[in-house]
C-alpha cells in the first residue's frame, strides 16, 4: 500500500529478540545509563524520578518488569523444586504426610550410637522408619517400674477428669495430604460420617477443610505423596513473582509509617523507592546466583568470598539509598533501616505461609 513502510515479511529468529529486546528496554542507551546509575549510585534514580527528570532514564515500571521477568527465568532454570528425596532416601515424618529424605550414612551411624534395644527403637521412630512401639524387657525393673508408674498416673488423671465432670477430647491432628488406604473415600462419606456423631465431637471446620481436601488428593493422587508434593511445591515456588509484586505496596506503607513526619514524601514516592530497589536486589540476587554456580561448578573457594561482598552490597546499598533519599542523618537511618528489615521480615513468613496454604488448597 501507499505511504506503507517496507518491512520483509519472513523475519528470523535473531529479529524477533532484537525487537523485543528493543521494545522492553528502548535499547537506545537508556537501559544501559539507568542500569549503571542504579548500581552505582544508591537512591540517585528515585530522586531524578520525583524532581521530574526522567527522559533521559527508562520508566522504573518498564525495568521492574524486565528485571524480573530475566530474574524468574534465570531463577527457574538455575533452581529445580520438582525433585523431593532419591532413591537412595528413606521418607521420614510419615505423620505429617511430608517426604523428607535422610541418607542412610546419617540413620546408619544414629542406630550405631544406641545402647540398647529400647534406644533403638527411639531412633527409628524419631526417623520416621518405624512406628515406635515400647516393650519393656523382662530383667528390666527400672524400666518396666517407671511404665507402670506413669500408667498408674494416668489413670489418676483420668479419673479426677471423669468426677469432675471435665472430659476432653484428645485430638491427634494428622497431616497426611494422600493416604494409599484412606479412611473415607469421598466426601460426601465422610460427611454423612460427621452428621453420625454428636455435636461435641464433630471436626471443626478447619480440620473438615483438610479432609475435604485430603480425599480431593487422595482421589487425584491415588496415594502418591511424593508426587504430589512435588506438584504443590512447584505450584509454591510459581507464585514467589505474585508474593513480591503485593510485598512492594505493603513495604511502601511501612516507610510511610516511618517517615510520616516528611509530608512531601506521598505513598506513591516510597513505592518509586522500592520499585529501584527491588530492581536493583534483582540485579544482584543473578550476580549471586552466577557466582555461586560457578563456586559449584569450578570449586574455586576463592569465589565464595566474592559471593559474600555482593551480599553485603546489597545490604548496604539499601541502606545507603534510604540515606540519600530520605535525606536523614545516619544514626536515624540505621535505626529505620533496622526497623524496616524486622517488619519487613516477619511480612515475608507471613506471606510465604498465606501463599503456601494457597497453593495446597488451589494446586
């Protein structure tokens, strides 16, 4: 067509990166200024964004999304979260349903320091090997004194419970998400099971969730915990992009808390912030993770104490780039920064539990 631009119309592999190269980062120059202002110089990009100089700079948005997208895809192509255990590991916690493996030197050399056969069976049942079940020796009095002893008290207690009227119920809470030989096979029995018992004794509604769930598994799974926990942690580790993307707004409101005081600091200036931040913590988290392949791979030792120095740059550059932006003294900046890594590390358990639970009741 007229006025139309002349492009060839087969383009190969190489053009179809370059291009998408191009559009992510304006590879004109300023992916390259900003990344080096952003290393170099803790909190100078943030202070250029809000006094308005940003032509020069690419959009701190654009680079966030670049950043951890290459991030995420060098994360899950470094770091495999689909193999729990080998064959050569014995699958311990049984009660709580997780595969853990522990090599047999280690369980090897635990039953070597037993002393008897009594101890032994401590071991295996702290492993995971087998159920324990005590049975006292003949010619051992202590011991069979000592049981009879603590049979005797509770008995007692179970007595003083019933006369005073005060019966509980003991609850064992078992965590076995997949079970070969489940107990009910659908839900709607175990439901009609439910409705059987008295009211006092039904499950509460957390533990009717986990059941529900469990013979959800159970019927996909067929018993199979292994690879079902495979799949969950899979679907965990998937959503790690999610839990920063909602971490950065949560963060922004700790450090509006902090600096409540500096009015021309707005919610959206501490978000810009921390946009860099996480760009830059991108940055250097790949810088680590190269060098540590290269430890593994290499065996140079020399090499962990480079790994070290990009760490504790991170930790400075943080600090550093809440001084220069906030402007604020040393002595209140360290105690801020301090402040902010606590809150900021009990944040994380707290959305690293929510996201796990979501991902074992969504996977």
């Amino acid at each position: 067509m007229c006025g139309q631009e002349n492009i060839e119309p087969k383009e190969t592999v190489w053009s179809l990166i370059s291009h998408f190269f191009y559009d992510i980062t304006h590879y004109d120059g300023k992916f390259f200024s900003t990344t080096k202002f952003l290393i170099t110089r803790p909190g100078f990009l943030p202070n250029e964004y809000i006094e308005g100089r940003r032509a020069r700079y690419l959009h701190p948005i654009r680079l966030y999304v670049f950043s951890s997208a290459l991030f995420f895809l060098c994360f899950y192509s470094m770091f495999h979260f689909n193999h729990l255990g080998s064959e050569d590991e014995k699958d311990i916690l049984k009660d709580t349903g997780i595969s853990i493996g522990m090599p047999d030197s280690i369980t090897t050399k635990a039953l070597a320091n037993a002393k008897d056969s009594h101890d032994s069976a401590v071991i295996k049942q702290a492993l995971g090997i087998v159920p324990y079940r005590y049975h006292a020796k003949k010619d051992s009095t202590v011991k069979a004194g000592s049981i009879q002893k603590a049979d005797s008290v509770q008995k007692t207690d179970t007595a003083q419970a019933a006369n005073t009227g005060k019966k509980k119920k003991k609850r064992r809470y078992n965590f076995n998400m997949t079970d070969p030989d489940p107990k009910y096979r659908s839900i709607a029995q175990y439901d009609s099971a439910q409705k059987a018992l008295p009211a006092g004794e039904r499950d509460n509604w957390i533990e009717r969730l986990a059941m529900h769930r469990q013979i959800e598994l159970n019927d996909r799974y067929h018993g199979d915990q292994k690879t079902m926990w495979n799949d969950l942690f899979t679907k965990f580790t998937h959503t790690f992009p999610y839990l920063l993307f909602i971490s950065l707004p949560l963060y922004a409101f700790y450090l509006k808390l902090l600096y409540w005081r500096r009015k021309q600091f707005l919610y959206v200036t501490h978000g810009i912030f921390l946009i860099y931040l996480y760009i830059f913590t991108f940055i250097d988290l790949l810088v680590y993770f190269g060098l540590q392949k290269i430890h593994e791979s290499m065996d140079w030792d020399w090499v962990g104490w480079i790994e070290a120095a990009v760490l504790l740059y991170g930790v400075y550059y943080a600090y550093k780039a809440m001084r220069k932006f906030y402007g604020q003294g040393r002595g209140k900046t360290i105690l801020k920064f301090f402040i902010l890594n606590c809150v900021a590390f009990w944040s994380i358990i707290f959305l690293f539990t929510a996201f796990f639970l979501f991902a074992m009741f969504k996977f």
